[in-house]
C-alpha cells in the first residue's frame, strides 16, 4: 500500500498515522475471519486507486526483482484482498512518492533515499509507535534490499519473530537494542545504526588496539606508546579476560548486536568493541604474556582524548621494497598532490605491491584507477533499486572505459593487491577492480563482504539504519556480497609476527613479486 496505492504513496493519506491508529484493533481481533474483515475494511477505507489497464511492471534481461505476486500470496488476508492488491501491484501507475526518491538537487542517485518522518522526539515510543518501526523497516528491506534473497531465510519470518520483541522492549534500551538486532540479521557490514540511546553506551577507550589472530584476541598496536608503558601493555599480549568474564563470555555478549558480512569482520569488531564494557574510565583485564597470566587495571579514555595523545609513527606512502619493487599504503595517502610523484617512481618498478589494508580515499581512488588499466574491460555488475517500481532492481554491467588520456603517468606492469577484514566497501570495489587486470594478484584474508552505496532509514524513537542499496558483484567471480575479495594466495600475520614486527602479507607479496609466475599469470 505504502509504495503501491497512488493514494497513499503520494502522501495524500498519511500512512503512518493509519497504520498506529489500526493497531489497537487488530490486537483485539479474535479470530481469522474479524482479521480479514478488519483489513478487508481498511483496503476499502482507500480511494479507490487508478490502475493501468493492463500489466504494468517492468520486464526485460536487466530487471531483476526482490517482490513478487507469491509473497502477496502467502500474507494471512482474504483472497479478495490478495487480489486487490496483486491489481495494485501489477497494474501500477508510479506516482511521485512522499516517502522514496532516488533524486537529490539535480542529481539522479544510483540508490533510493528514503524520506520518512523521523519520530525522533520520544526515544522509547508507545508500543504502536515501536510496531510502526517494525513495519516501516521490514517493509523497506522487504522493497529495497538487493541482498533480500541471500539472507539466510524467508524476510516474512523475520517480521513475525520481531513482533513480540518489539511489543516487550520494556525501556528505551531494551527498543534500540531490539532495532540494532534487526539490522543485525542481513548480515551486512553496512548495517549501521545511529542511536541516541546505544552510541553512549559503549564507553571510553583503552590505549591499544586488538584483532583476532590465530583465534585469540592480540594486542596488535599501541595508540601511545607512553601510556601503553605506563599501563604496562605490550603487543603480541594476549586477552583472556575482561572484568572476571572470559573472552567467550563476553563474544557472546557482543555477537548480537554487531553487524557483520561474514566471520572475518565479526572477529573485526569484536576485537574493537572487547573492552567498551561499560562508561567507568577503566576496565580489568587478564592477559598472557609468554609463559605469564597478568591481571591488570586499565585506564580508559575519550576517543577525542585518545586520538590527541597518540604517537604519531612516521608514515611512508610508497617505498621501495625490493629490486624493481615498490610497496604502495594506498589508504594512507589523503592528498591528490603526491599522486604524480608516485606515478613517476612506479615507472621504474618491475611490481607494484598495492596495500588496501587501510580505507582509500575518494578522490584518490577516482584519478588512480584509469592510471592502473591498459584496456578497456568490464569490471562489475550492479543491481540499482527502480524508485517508481519498488522491489525492482535494473542490472547493469560497468566497464572500465580507457580514457584517451589520463591525468597520471599509467603503470601497467605486474601488481600485487594486499587485503584483509578492513579491506571493505570502496576498499574492496578497488581490490575486485584491480583484480581484473592482467599479471595481477590479490594477497591476504577475508575481506569485509560488502560494497555498494549506502542508504540511511529513519526510525522512531530517534534511530537511524544503514543498510547497502546497491547491490555490486565483480565482474569474473572477484567479488560476492558476504564473501568478500576472491584471494589468490590465503596469508594471515601470525602472533610471533605480530611480536617481532614483521609484516607476513608484505614479506609474501616480496617473495611473489621476485617470482617470474606472477608475469605469466592470465
């Protein structure tokens, strides 16, 4: 109705009010046939709606669909209204809708931005206001997700497990957190949520960072070196416990309300969000070091705080690291300027090792790319949501077009790309892109399993959810949602690398690099 009704998706009718001012009623309806009258009654309560003559949806090789007349076949209504709506739906007329647009000023967006009235007033609204969110969520993803069918299960079974959640949800928190786990179930790393409520709850930070390395949780990097010597911490330390709970526990306690493609960014950001236990400034830790258990009290601090007392490590961009090698931390360099300086020294380099460990910036990503590819050559497929035909998506394959000329130096040579579980979105789009060159190889670990533009939904009580809204897979099997950057050669660092400050994916792609079987690949 919301998408589908002139009526309604025009605005004309506030949807939303109709839908929390019918909850009460439908609570009360005692059996099947007083449901079916209720919506029955409600269809009717509609203007009527004007419908094409004839079959109005689109069909072609390049469209694909998320919805179809089979889902409006299993909704619990009678079959006079499954048929009203399945007119609705294959006679549709698009109407300009007061809730989806993929317009911004003059611009025509590759994704749907949603256009909902926020609700943010009130952080734990009424119970038909917490539905509200329930549909309006569901019925989104349900539309305008290109990653729907891969979920894991039907999306309708999702909707009747969230009812009660939701009509429970006995506070503020218990809500947001019912909203965070929601999200959680696309199994998608851009599955943000923005809570007033949740963001202040996770605490200051300690002055080190973790990762999952051979299944334990390491002390891989020092925020500030001063504090860490204070606090006694060093890396390769290994974390057993976290205020008397083992690392178990605590998993457990995280793993449902972080948003994650695939094992690899769980383990991510597990490790990030470890020790945020609470809002005290300081945490109790046990850890291992060598043959040593060690407890220790923690001093936590203000991210703000933290990022102001951090030691600033001197940061090569590029660097030789072999004869006729030259290593590149493409997501260290945020100046556009410094590009013509690397594309010179590239040209006397026989491999280039590409590190996308880091995230790229934009700009940078956009005047390297053409400078990297010698031919012309698809490189992606794309799955773009039809504003005027919610739940159809247009199929388009993107090939890289080589320019006349480019504003760089090209290098065409051998290349190595290095990624791991921080390789995500436009980091991957660049590593699958990469990918297809010839004498190009991709080194290192899962990658994050999603890319693709982002779309925000506002929700009552103040939230707002992310999820991807386009739907992207690279060109040749490179790329897959959820899996991530297809890998040529499987490298992890090890905790003895880690200890002793070697670098296992760069020291591979060295031994690689000076190999004459990368030159003869593809």
């Amino acid at each position: 109705m919301k998408y589908y009704h002139p009526e309604v998706a025009a605005g004309t009718i506030n949807w939303d009010s109709v839908f929390v001012a019918n909850v009460p009623a439908v609570v009360k309806a005692n059996s099947k046939k007083e449901f079916y009258s209720l919506m029955d009654d409600l269809y009717s309560s509609v203007p009527a709606p004007q419908l094409a003559p004839n079959y109005n949806l689109p069909k072609a090789d390049t469209v694909m669909s998320v919805f179809s007349v089979k889902e409006i076949a299993n909704y619990k209504i009678s079959p006079k209204l499954k048929q009203q709506l399945v007119n609705l739906y294959e006679r549709h007329l698009p109407v300009e809708s007061k809730y989806i647009t993929n317009k911004y000023k003059e611009y025509t967006l590759d994704y749907v931005l949603f256009l909902e009235e926020p609700m943010a007033e009130i952080a734990y609204p009424d119970q038909n206001t917490r539905l509200l969110a329930l549909a309006r969520y569901w019925n989104t993803i349900n539309f305008f997700y290109p990653h729907k069918q891969t979920i894991g299960k039907s999306w309708d079974s999702y909707l009747e497990e969230y009812i009660p959640i939701l009509v429970e949800a006995e506070n503020d928190v218990a809500y947001h957190l019912a909203i965070q786990k929601l999200n959680r179930e696309l199994v998608d790393s851009h599955a943000f949520l923005r809570s007033p409520v949740l963001d202040g709850m996770w605490g200051p930070k300690p002055p080190f960072y973790l990762s999952y390395v051979e299944d334990k949780f390491v002390v891989t990097r020092l925020v500030s070196d001063s504090l860490a010597k204070v606090q006694d911490v060093k890396i390769g330390d290994v974390i057993l416990a976290i205020n008397g709970k083992s690392v178990k526990e605590r998993m457990k306690q995280l793993q449902p309300l972080l948003t994650c493609s695939n094992p690899a960014t769980t383990y991510r950001d597990i490790a990030d969000y470890l020790l945020h236990v609470d809002s005290t400034a300081n945490v109790t830790i046990t850890l291992q070091r060598g043959t040593e258990r060690l407890t220790k009290t923690i001093d936590r601090y203000p991210y703000k705080q933290l990022m102001k007392m951090q030691t600033q490590p001197k940061q090569e961009l590029w660097r030789k690291v072999a004869d006729g090698v030259v290593w590149v931390d493409l997501g260290a360099i945020k100046d556009t300027s410094k590009l013509p300086d690397l594309f010179t020294e590239l040209q006397q380099a026989k491999t280039v090792i590409m590190d996308l460990r880091k995230y790229p910036n934009y700009d940078v990503y956009l005047q390297t790319i053409p400078a990297f590819f010698q031919h012309s050559l698809p490189v992606s497929i794309s799955e773009n949501a039809m504003a005027m035909y919610p739940g159809f998506f247009t199929e388009s394959t993107y090939a890289f077009e080589r320019p006349k000329s480019t504003q760089l130096t090209p290098y065409y040579g051998n290349m190595i790309v290095l990624v791991n579980e921080y390789t995500q979105s436009m980091g991957e789009s660049y590593a699958f892109n990469l990918a297809q060159r010839p004498h190009t190889i991709v080194i290192g670990s899962q990658t994050a399993g999603t890319t693709g533009n982002v779309t925000w939904l506002p929700l009552p009580g103040g939230t707002r959810v992310a999820f991807t809204g386009v739907g992207e897979r690279g060109a040749n099997g490179t790329f897959e949602q959820r899996k991530g950057v297809r890998i040529d050669k499987v490298v992890r660092p090890t905790i003895a690398s880690i200890v002793t400050g070697k670098d296992l994916l760069l020291e591979t792609a060295i031994v690689e690099a000076k190999k004459q079987s990368l030159s003869l690949k593809k």
